[in-house]
C-alpha cells in the first residue's frame, strides 16, 4: 500500500521522502496478523521474543501486545558494520539476552532482511545455545539475502529494494519515530 507524502510534515526535519511505502494503517493490520500466526504456532512452551536492537524496537513492542499467549522480551545487539557502510561479515555482540535460552521456544524479532550476513551470524551464534526451536520474524524482507539459510518463518511484507526509514529504521539514527515506512529520496 502506498500512500502520498505530506512534504511539510515536521517529523521529516526537513528532508524529503520519496514515497510511503507501508502506510500506518497497514503495518498495524499486518502486525495484528502476525500476531495470530505467531499465537497458533506456539501453542505451548515457554516463548522468547528476541528483539534486535535497534531498529526492531517499535514492531516487537507492537508484536508482542498482538501476540495473545505469554512470552517473555528480550533485546539482542549485534554489529557487523564497524566504521565502515558495508558488513564486515564478522559479528560482534555488543548486548548478550540476559535471559536463559536453553529449551525455549526463540522468536528472533528484526526490522528488514537485507544481505542476511548478520542475522545468520545471530542464528548460528543462538542455535549453539540449544534453544527448543528458533525462528525468525522480520517486518521486511527484501528478498535478497544469499547469506542466510535460515530463513524468515514469519514475514509482514516483502519489502521493495529501496533505502527504507520508519517505524524503526533509521538513517543516521534519523527517522525512526515515523509512523509509517517510507523510502528515502
């Protein structure tokens, strides 16, 4: 769905966006429907709900209000990137879950699959702690990933191959706070 830009809105700070991509209302339909997959698909067990931070903060808060069983938050926090724009391929962990992982159910919670570097890293690096099952729910996927061979169970949209900020994702720690998905211009 997409919807028209209003170019004086404030929360832009005076950059322009090309499109909205994934209007508010959209993202909250598609959140509540995941809610529902994810609710049908653990109907037992204890589930961990894995954010990584930071661009997957504002979707796990919604997901986890719309997903209707108990389930436990936690953040992970990785970085491949270093100084530079492009991954190094090398995964560091900069904020380790504090929450045991050993025989739960593990929901890994991310804003947008892109290459997969990272996120395959994090899957290695979670399986090792022998979790009951793992999965992965990504608001976008790009469809573009080569890196990854565990892919996404759970997806709320295939995303367009474009640079996309808000509800999350960020340029420059910019534009997180939009209430909808937009590409960059």
């Amino acid at each position: 769905m997409t919807a028209t830009v209003n170019p004086t809105d404030p929360r832009l700070m005076g950059r322009s966006v090309h499109r909205i991509a994934f209007a508010p209302e959209a993202i909250a339909l598609r959140v509540a429907e995941l809610g529902r997959e994810i609710t049908a698909a653990y109907p037992e067990g204890d589930l961990l709900m894995l954010g990584l931070l930071k661009g997957s903060f504002i979707f796990l808060a919604d997901l986890a209000r719309a997903v209707q069983r108990p389930a436990q938050l936690d953040f992970i926090v990785a970085s491949s990137y270093g100084s530079g724009t492009v991954s190094s391929g090398t995964v560091r962990l900069l904020y380790d879950p504090e929450t045991p992982l050993k025989d739960k159910h593990i929901l890994l919670v991310e804003d947008i699959v892109d290459s997969g570097r990272t996120l395959q890293c994090l899957v290695d690096l979670l399986q090792a702690r022998k979790p009951r099952s793992l999965e992965i729910c990504a608001l976008l996927h790009k469809r573009i990933a080569t890196e990854l061979t565990h892919d996404a169970r759970f997806v709320g949209f295939d995303a367009p191959n474009e640079f996309l900020v808000g509800y999350g994702l960020d340029h420059a720690e910019q534009f997180r706070h939009l209430p909808y998905i937009a590409s960059l211009a």
